[in-house]
C-alpha cells in the first residue's frame, strides 16, 4: 500500500473506531433512554450520570477514553513507530477525537470529546496526560465547574505539548483537538459568562 493511502486508511479506522458512542451503547446495554434524550443531550459521561445509573456513567467514561488510546496504539503498532516519532499516531487521535464528536454512526451527534482527548494524551505520552489532568483538577477545585475545567485544560494542553517536546508533529494534533473541543463548549462559556453554569454540589433551581 502507498504510504499516503495507508495514512488515509488508519485515519478512517480510527475515525469509525471513534464514532462508536459508549453512551449510547451503555444506555442500549443497560435499558436506559437514549441520552440525548435528556438532560443536556449530549451522549457523555456526566450527562449519562443524569440517568442516575452510575455503572453506565463509568462505562460510558472508561469506553470513551479507551477508544482515542486504542486508536493511538494501534496506529504506532501498524507503524512501528513510537506515537511520538512521526504524525500518524497523533493524526489517528485526531481522527478518534472526531469521530466521538461528529460520529459517522449516530448521526453526527457526538459528545464534547474530553474522554476520548484524555485518551488521546495518555496515549501519546501520559506525562502530557497528567499536565492535562492536572491543570483540570487544579480549575475544578477552585471553581467546581467541570465545564470550565475542561475549557482550561484542553487550551493548556498544547502548551504542556510543547514545553514538554517542542516542536513535535503532536503539537498542531492537540492544539486541533483543544479548539475543537472549546467550541463544543461553546454554550457551556455562554453560561459561565452569565453567572448561569451549574457547580458541582450546587442544588438545581
């Protein structure tokens, strides 16, 4: 195979390995609605939780982040590569990414992507992973918004990218990543800049 079709060719796999929604299987799996039937809408995670199931939220979660390491992985493994040497693995996660987010197979309603982008990390490098955590944790305990913490993460985490390896192929991959995902948090700012977003621990109006 031709190496730009064998690129092409991974991309697409790991966008279709992308597209499969763990909530929406979870929920299937389970008996639960549809989770894009309520709450927020969004096929995640914390809006699965909404359903009040918690084995479904942590499958959901685990499933998510799971599917953007494994589309790494297996790109480095078909390669020989490590995920940092070349542009394919960080392209794979790209792709992975976009498939949670626009998935080919419910639609193109997809969630947010901040599993699946965690994945991607600890994957490519789970130094990177941790920069990114970290940088979530320290948003979410003196803010206790989830959405916020997820906005500064993801905008911190190309610069963790290239504090911690310079100019690498992985930097443009997560810094596509990250303005993907503030812009499907694009309501959630909408709501943080009107005093409106929910806190965690905080009791519905």
């Amino acid at each position: 195979m031709r190496p730009e079709l064998e690129v092409a060719a991974i991309a697409l796999a790991a966008y279709g390995l992308g597209s499969v929604s763990f909530a929406i299987v979870a929920s299937r799996l389970l008996g639960l609605p549809d989770p894009r039937s309520y709450g927020s809408r969004n096929p995640g995670a914390t809006n699965v939780l909404r359903s009040g199931n918690r084995l479904a939220a942590a499958l959901t979660l685990a499933g998510d982040a799971l599917k953007g390491a494994v589309a790494v992985w297996l790109a480095a493994l078909w390669t020989g590569a490590p995920p940092l040497a070349d542009f394919v693995a960080p392209l794979a996660g790209v792709a992975a990414f976009l498939g949670h987010v626009y998935p080919l197979w419910h639609g193109f309603r997809g969630g947010k992507g901040v599993a699946t982008a965690a994945g991607v990390l600890l994957a490519l490098d789970p130094w990177l992973a941790l920069g990114a955590l970290a940088t979530f944790a320290i948003v979410l305990a003196f803010l206790r918004m989830v959405s916020a913490a997820s906005i500064v993460a993801a905008l911190f985490a190309p610069a963790w990218a290239f504090w911690l390896f310079g100019v690498r192929p992985l930097v443009p991959a997560v810094a596509a990543m990250a303005l993907v995902l503030v812009w499907r948090h694009r309501e959630n700012i909408g709501r943080i800049l009107r005093g409106e977003e929910r806190r965690l621990g905080a009791g519905r109006s």
